[in-house]
C-alpha cells in the first residue's frame, strides 16, 4: 500500500496524475485529504487515518508518499506511525515559506519542536527524498544539506515543484519500499 499526500495545492490535477503513476508499483494508493490551513487539526487529521488505512491493509511494508508540503507531513506522520516515506521536493520549514498564505503557519515550527527530539536520527535511512534541480518554490540545494546525513537523496533534473513526472522514480520507490 503507498499512502499519498498532497502539497498544498490539494485540487491539483498532477495529484490524480502522481495517484496514476504509483498504481504501477501497487495497485492499492490511498489519497488522504487534508485542508493545508489548519496545521495542528492537519496533524491530528493525519495521524488518525493513516494509522486507520494502516490498519485495514494487510501490506507488512506500507509507504507514505508526498510532495511539497505533503512531504513534510509524510516525513513527520510516517516515521510517527511507524512506516517508511518517499518524499519529493520536501516544504521542510512551512513556519517561514507559508507566511500570509495560511492563519497561523507558527504552528509549523510547534509541531516541529513538540515532534520527537532529533526525529530524523531515529528515522535515519527509512525515508527516500527526490529533489528537483529545477524547483522554482525552494532551495533544493538546502533541502538536501538538511536531509542528506539521514536519508538517501535522488536527483531528478527536469521536474519543477510540484513533480508532475515521477515515473522514471518508480523503480527506485519500489525498491526502497521492498527493502528491509
């Protein structure tokens, strides 16, 4: 079972697309929605059914999967519940970037500090993130100096931000799922 979770723009015809993609590695992909406004209800809103689809696959190595700001959200949920994450372009500090788009984007960084202290050491090599050379949102050069001593970094050189093309990803994405 892949788990997908969409980036901010959450009626993005690419989320059908990437949806599409993914159902060649596994036929069963979950779509969680969830409404980017309101991140403390989003975490709660997460973390309660990805664990409830968790529970009714059989699946004994589930993947959560996200772009942009659904990365961060992958990255958090998934290691809080236990399964691996792909993660594409990563929205790594919603706190700075989401100012004036969302009411309250402080309570990114207090869902930062109240997640588990250094989280990505414990997590270390259990998620998978692909970064594009051509994201027109973020600096991926510094995504990838935060991310790059705990998790594996794939280069993608054609994508922008929101990673409308992941098929030429899938062969690693099934390999990383599959592996022990």
């Amino acid at each position: 079972m892949i788990i997908y979770l969409h980036g901010f723009d959450s009626t993005s015809p690419g989320n059908h697309e990437k949806v599409l993609q993914l159902q060649f590695i596994d036929d069963d992909v979950r779509f969680i929605n969830y409404s980017t406004l309101h991140p403390k209800h989003d975490m709660q809103h997460l973390l309660k059914e990805v664990q409830k689809v968790i529970e009714q696959s059989d699946d004994p190595d589930p993947v959560i999967c996200g772009v942009g700001l659904g990365g961060f959200w992958s990255e958090r949920v998934g290691f809080l519940c236990g399964i691996k994450q792909v993660i594409f372009n990563p929205n790594l500090h919603p706190e700075r970037n989401m100012q004036g788009r969302i009411d309250r984007p402080e309570e990114y960084e207090d869902i930062a500090t109240k997640c588990i202290e250094q989280f990505r050491m414990k997590n270390n090599g259990r998620c998978l993130v692909i970064l594009s050379k051509e994201d027109e949102v973020h600096d991926n050069n510094k995504t990838a100096e935060e991310l790059e001593d705990y998790y594996e970094v794939i280069w993608d050189d054609t994508q922008t931000h929101k990673f409308k093309k992941i098929s030429q990803h899938l062969q690693a994405i099934k390999a990383f799922k599959e592996a022990n």
